[in-house]
C-alpha cells in the first residue's frame, strides 16, 4: 500500500475532489477517513473501520473537551498558586479586619460597663447622702417632736395660729392655754418618705431619669429642711420671749422661783452637754430652746403656788377694790382688805393656786372662810361663803373647789370676798391677777 493519504471524498462520488495532501503529511499519517453514504470508513494499512456519524461526533466532541480541559488544567496548575496566595491574603485580611471589630466592639461594652458602673456609683453615693440625710431629718423632727411634746403653752407659727387655736383646751381658772397640739406633722410625715429604690426609678420612664428622680427627692428634703429651720427659730424665739416675760412677771411680783420651787428628791447627776464646736445652727438653737424649756419649766412650777389664778369662772365682776372705801355698815371710812367680786349664790369657788388649808371654818366678820398657805409667805383668804368643801390640813390643787359663794359674816349680799396676802400682810390682789392675765396671753 502506497504512504500517500487520499483526499476526503464522499463513498457515492458526488461533490467537488480535494487537492491532494503534501508529500510531507502523507508520510506522517498512513491511514485513510472516508466517508460514505453510511458514515465514516478509517483505512489504517489496510484495515477499514467504519464509524457511524454520532459516534465519529462523539469522537471529536470528547477530544475537543479533553483539548479544552487539557489547556484548562494547565492554566489553573500554572496560577494555582498565586490564586491561593490571594486567596489566603484574603482571608487573612478579612480575620484581621473581624478580630479588629471585635476588639473594638469589646471595648465600647467596657466603656459602656465602666461608664454604668460609674454611673451606678455615683447613684449610690447620691442616694446614700439624700439617705443620711433623711435619718438627719428625722431625728431633728424626733428632736423638736420631744420639744414641742413637753411645751404646753407654745402654739404654730403664725400663719396658721386661728387653726391651732381650735385645738386648744382652756384652763376653768383663767382661759389660760394649757395644752396644745404639736405642730409640724406634715413636715415630719414628708421626711420618712423614703426615696425609692434604684431598680424602681430605673424602671420608672417619667422622661427625667434617675437624676431627675433624686433631684426631686433632694427638694423635698430641702422643703422639710427649709420648714424645721423656720420652725426651730420660731421655737427659740418664742420660748426666749416667754421666759423672759414669766422672769419679769416673778420679779415684779417679788417671787424667787428657786425659793417657790420644791427640789426633787434625787437621782443621778446627768449634766447636759452643750454642742460641739462643729456644731450646725439647727443644735445650737436646739440647745438654747432646751435651755429656755428648763427655765421656763422652774418658772411654771413657781407660778403653780402663786395666787394668778382667778377665784371664779366667767368675767370678773369686782363690786370693791382693794384698799380705803366706806364700810357698807357703818358709813365711815376704812381698810378693804381684799376684793369682792359678784356672783350667785352657791356659785363654786377655786382656788387660785396650790397649797395646804390652815383655816376651814368660821370667822368672825368674815363669815365661812377658807385660807390656803401657798408657801414662802404667800396665803389667800376666801371669805363669806355659803359652803366649804375642803378642811384643815388638805392639799390643794390649781383650780380645785373650795367651796360656794354665799353671804355669810358682814356681807349685804352674795359674793366673795378674796384676799391675797404676804407674810400676813394683805396686798392687793389685782396685782396677781393682771400678772395671770399677761402669762395667760402668752
């Protein structure tokens, strides 16, 4: 057989003939396609193969593939490097980039962690100050509570003095005020009102925040502190004004409150300590009321046996003062050694201080007759009565019945006849009871 190849021609002979291959070619490949009417014949020395048409296009498809994914393989073996360098750069920097938000996202939560912890801190020093403030508060209220407890004669302020008044229980003696309630409740009910607790002002959404919450409970606090100031100089000023005037009255009448004053019969020397030197305003007067209190307490004991008081209830109604008139009898002139005073008959009389009865019984002109000895020289006389309710030897208090207004002894009529005397000397006795109408009025 021949090295040449022939040209592809159709197996019927139909269609135009090839040029003839090189010489070069032909020694190269000595094998034949031809192709009929049936397909393709493969001649390859003197062999013939005959291909159908979809495999012979298998064939070449599958060779293309493979020439494709040949050239393919090689291109990806020859960048598969530099691929996976990029590729690990890549990742590489994106983990960096991750590692770097994390960083920066943990360290904003510990910003935010430091910044609530400060916060809370800050929280808890201010409500704990507000706290011992309050307790502060408190105890000035517990303080000036104890104060106004043992004051009986001290009232509110005056913007509120026809309110108290109402509360008010006069003495059956002298429409003296003996007792009054004690003021400033409210300020006392606004102290104990704790602030709320940081968990519920959290949760609270009022728009103002804790801060907002705490600045409110420190005004209310203020207002409390404000109103006890106001109080506490009230308090001294008046308690200093009213030991004052009692000393005056004393004086005038020429009483020693030491010398009228019985002394306790003992105990244990506790002294009172007077406040530091750091002191604040509010101790300092706290001290000088309680210092007043003290005076005014040693006053008001005296005054309980001083003769203030007045013999009979209502108005007095004096028909004869004390001193030179006529005698009703006998038409000339002479000592009055009391005051009478009207009133009808079996009216009760009381007496106008404390003391001890020395006379319970009839005397001479004076009819039935009463006499209290107060002590240190002081003694009052309660004449032309119709009943005596007491005897000899009987302790007496303030405003306690002695008897009934009548018109025994000299008398003309009923009333009663009062006297008030010093070391048995009569004096008069609207010195005392003007000095009971000014202490009455404090």
């Amino acid at each position: 057989m021949s090295h040449s190849i022939a040209s592809f021609q159709p197996s019927a002979g139909h269609g135009p003939r090839r040029a003839p291959v090189h010489p070069h070619a032909a020694a190269a490949v000595s094998r034949k396609i031809q192709r009929t009417h049936e397909g393709y014949v493969l001649v390859h020395r003197g062999h013939q193969v005959r291909i159908g048409p979809v495999v012979f296009w298998i064939v070449v498809g599958t060779l293309v593939i493979m020439a494709l994914w040949s050239i393919a393989t090689g291109t990806y073996f020859a960048f598969h490097d530099d691929v996976l360098t990029r590729l690990i750069a890549r990742q590489a920097e994106m983990q960096t980039a991750y590692e770097d938000r994390i960083a920066e996202l943990r360290a904003q939560v510990d910003r935010i962690t430091s910044r609530q912890l400060l916060d809370q801190e800050q929280f808890e020093q201010k409500l704990n100050a507000l706290l011992q403030r309050q307790t502060m508060l408190e105890s000035r209220t517990n303080a000036l509570g104890n104060t106004l407890m043992t004051t009986g004669s001290l009232h509110r302020p005056r913007d509120s003095e026809a309110e108290t008044t109402k509360s008010a229980r006069p003495s059956p003696i002298s429409d003296t005020v003996i007792f009054r309630a004690p003021p400033d409740r409210e300020a006392r009910l606004i102290s104990r009102e704790a602030p709320p607790r940081p968990a519920r002002l959290a949760a609270r959404g009022d728009g103002k925040g804790l801060d907002g919450l705490l600045q409110r409970v420190s005004r209310a606090l203020d207002e409390v502190e404000r109103k006890q100031t106001l109080l506490v100089t009230d308090l001294e000023q008046r308690f200093d004004s009213k030991a004052r005037r009692m000393r005056s009255v004393l004086d005038e009448l020429g009483v020693d409150p030491k010398s009228q004053v019985k002394r306790a019969i003992g105990g244990p020397f506790v002294p009172i300590k007077p406040p530091r030197a750091d002191a604040g305003t509010f101790e300092r007067q706290l001290y000088r009321i309680n210092l007043a209190q003290a005076q005014i307490d040693t006053y008001t004991r005296a005054l309980a046996t001083v003769p203030i008081r007045k013999p009979v209830e209502g108005a007095v109604d004096m028909s004869s003062p004390f001193g030179v008139r006529t005698d009703p009898f006998l038409g000339r002139p002479a000592m009055h050694t009391g005051i009478d005073l009207r009133g009808d008959y079996g009216e009760p009389v009381r007496a106008t201080a404390e003391g001890r009865v020395t006379v319970a019984g009839w005397d001479g002109g004076y009819g039935n007759m009463v006499e209290i000895d107060h002590g240190n020289g002081l003694a009052t006389r309660y004449g032309h009565l119709s009943e005596i309710d007491v005897k000899v030897g009987q302790r007496i208090r303030i405003g306690q019945v002695i008897g009934k207004i009548g018109s025994t002894g000299r008398s003309t009529g009923p009333h009663l006849h009062y006297e008030t005397r010093v070391r048995d000397e009569p004096v008069d006795p609207q010195k005392y009871l003007r000095a009971g109408i000014r202490l009455g009025a404090m």
